[in-house]
C-alpha cells in the first residue's frame, strides 16, 4: 500500500469529514515546491491557501521560531513577553497608526469575531441598541458562528442557522445599497477588498467610499477584513491601501506568521478605546513563538522588498494569464490584485482542471466551480510562473479536449 493510500485509510477512520477527498499527502517543502508521499515534486502555487507567503521551510522563519521555542513558548496573557509587544509595534508602523493597537489570536475567524466585539462595545457605548453590522454578499469572514453570521455564502451559512439578526448583506457592487442598509443600529461595517474565498472578486473603490462615509455619519467602525489580501500580497502591505479610505479596524492572519497559526486586530482612533480588560482574551494568543515567527515575516518582507516583488510578479502573473485566455477556448477571464488572481472559465470544470493541474505537478485551487485562484508566494520567481504557465496550459487543453469527468 503507498504511504497516500495508508494514510488516507487512517484519516477515514480518525478525522472528522469536514473536508472532501484529499487527492494526495505532502511530506515536505522548500519555497515554492512540495513534494508527496510517493516522491514526487510539485509547484506551490497555492500557498497552503495564502499562507505560505515566504515559500515553504524559510530559514528565517524556521530560526526564529527554533530559538525562541528553545527560550520560552508560553506564559499566557497574565504576563508580558517581548515578541507580542514587539509585534504590535511593527505593525502600527507598517499600517502607519501611530496609535495602533493590536489584539492576538490564533486564527482568521478569531480575528473576525474578536473585530466584531470590539465594534459592537462601540456601538454599544453610544446606544444599547446599537449591534447591526453590514457586510457583502459572497463575503468569506470565517467558520464560527460570529464570522459565519457575517459571511455571505449562503452554502457555508444554512446548515448551521439562524445567525442571528444582526447582520445585513448587500450586493458587492451596489454603494447605494450599502448606504441605505447602514442606520444609528450599525456599529459596524465589514469589508474585503478582493473577496478571495467568493472566487477573487474585487470590491469597486465606490463600496469603500460609501461604507466610510456611511460610518462617519453614524458614528459606526469600518472594519478591513485583511485575513487574506494583507502582508503584501496584493503588491501593498495592506489591501485597504489600494483603496480611497481608512478604515477603523483591520483583521490579519493568513500568512502573517507563514503557516504558524496566528490572527491580530488592530485598531486605531475611537476603535482602540473600545475595549477594557475582562472584554475578550485567548490563552494562546500574542503567543512567543507565533509572534517571533510573525516578527521574522515581516522583516523578511521588507529586507528582501518583496511587498514591490510581489507587485512586479502580480504583472507577470496577470500577463501570464491573458495569454492562457488568448491560447485556450476554456479560459475566458481573470480578476484579482497582485498575486491572488483568479481564471474564470467558460464552464464550470475548475475542479477537473485542477485535478488536470495536480496531476502535471502543479498546485492550485478551484476557488470557484468556474474560477482557479492562484496564489504563489511573494518570493516567486519568473522562471516558475511561466512553469506555471505551461502546466495549466497542458490541464486546460486535457480538460477542453475530453470535457467534464461524469
Ligand atoms: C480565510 C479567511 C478567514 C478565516 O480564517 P481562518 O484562519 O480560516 O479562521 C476570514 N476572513 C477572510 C477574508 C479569509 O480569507
């Protein structure tokens, strides 16, 4: 029996099936490859879904977290460590919030909901009332009840309501609709800049415009879900800079600590006063080495300027993809920013082209019954995306000759 197989038996019999079929099991990694159980080597172009962002096995990353495990992992948050402070600091100064505050957690979802009790004690500061959030149809916010109660995928939301009444979606590219839905009952609103999970849409600048300006005038949070687009991959440090506002309130995790589980809130003006001792916590978050590993992210970034690295691969990344367009009568479109992009197809056969994909050595992700997300880390290099290139040429000319598996 292959290791695969054997594992996939084990996993049958002792993990609880909130996933589909795993199509193959990954033993190691080393920037932008990975290689199987069997041996063979992949490209990564998924990024363990936008996490990976400094590429697999980073040494510097693989030296901070091996030093300060060897010092001290945990102490809990009835007593200071460095590597939190030290943390909250540097994201102040990248996010240019000279009174910034952060809140640790271990997760994207924990972030989510951590944003949402911090908006609705500020809502509910200035009137008991005052609870309702507002965020987008389509809308990835995470898998707890508070994220899911915001998420707009009604997929993700039915098999677990009600949710709650708090929440109002509105279509992603209606600022009219937005407008009206926020009132003196909205402590916050909540937004993505490219909605990776919805299939990599990207929200219009004029959905911002309005949801600041909506908040303004009723005294509610706008919070920037950055759980996917921050820490450079859309060719900024953060996604909201590539919009006309500011919001209140922003969400991280993803590839914050590449692949070490992390989440953070940071919060400037009116938001960071929201919040008292006794109001939210987490055992686990602002932990030593998350926060060291986190530390190494960041520094990594700028040293090696990958945040303008990525902006330059997002180009080719995009030139790349139009020429799949161009070649391929299944390809007919691509959305996204920097390096999280999306091809669109004709039909909704993403899953057998990325199987086609897997197969040719090469990892992506069908965000989408018709759309592939590609999300390569921000160390990718020209050679591999245009490796990239050739692979999914090959999936999608397998796929559009034999059409849909049945
Ligand atoms: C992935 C994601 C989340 C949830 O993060 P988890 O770490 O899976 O809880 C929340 N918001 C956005 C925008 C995401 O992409």
């Amino acid at each position: 029996m292959t290791a695969y197989k054997e594992l996939t038996t084990r996993s049958a019999a002792a993990i609880l099936p909130t996933y589909g079929a795993q199509p193959l099991a990954f033993t190691r990694g080393q920037g932008t490859r990975l290689w199987d159980s069997e041996g063979r080597q992949y490209l990564d172009f998924l990024s363990g879904l936008a996490v990976t962002s400094l590429g697999h096995a980073h040494p510097a990353v693989t030296a901070a977290v091996t030093a300060q495990a060897a010092t001290l992992t945990h102490v809990s948050n009835l007593f200071l460590t460095e590597p939190a402070v030290a943390l909250a600091e540097r994201l102040k100064d990248l996010l240019g919030w000279a009174d910034g505050k952060a809140f640790f957690c271990n997760s994207g979802a924990e972030a989510v909901e951590a944003a949402l009790k911090l908006a609705r004690r500020h809502g509910k500061a200035q009137d008991p009332g005052k609870v309702g959030v507002v965020a987008l149809e389509g809308a990835f916010h995470g898998r707890t009840l508070g994220s899911l109660a915001v998420t707009g995928n009604q997929a993700k939301r039915e098999p677990f309501a009600p949710l709650g009444e708090w929440v109002t979606h509105v279509p992603i590219d209606d600022p009219a609709a937005l407008t009206a839905a926020v009132n003196a009952q909205t402590c916050a609103v909540i937004l993505e800049v490219v909605q990776g999970e919805a299939g990599v849409r990207v929200v219009d600048d004029a959905m911002f415009t309005a949801a600041r300006k909506a908040c303004d005038k009723h005294g509610a949070l706008l919070i920037v879900d950055e759980v996917q687009t921050g820490v450079g991959r859309l060719g900024s440090w953060f996604a909201w800079q590539q919009t006309p506002v500011v919001p209140d309130v922003v969400t991280l995790a993803k590839a914050l600590a590449n692949g070490l589980p992390i989440g953070a809130v940071m919060a400037h003006g009116a938001a960071n006063q929201a919040l008292v001792p006794g109001d939210h916590a987490s055992t686990f978050g602002g932990n030593p080495v998350m926060c060291a590993a986190a530390l190494a992210v960041l520094e990594t970034i700028e040293a090696d300027d990958l945040v303008e690295h990525a902006l330059d691969m997002g180009k080719e990344l995009e030139a790349r993809l139009d020429a799949l367009i161009a070649s391929s009568t299944l390809a007919v479109d691509r959305r996204g920013r920097g390096l999280l992009q999306a091809l669109v197809l004709a039909e909704p056969l993403s899953a057998d082209v990325t199987a086609a994909a897997l197969e040719r050595g090469l990892v992506v992700n069908n965000v989408a019954p018709d759309a592939i997300r590609f999300a390569p880390p921000l160390t990718v290099q020209s050679g591999e995306i245009d490796r990239m290139a050739a692979l999914m040429g090959d999936a999608l000319e397998a796929v559009a000759a034999k059409g849909a598996t049945p």
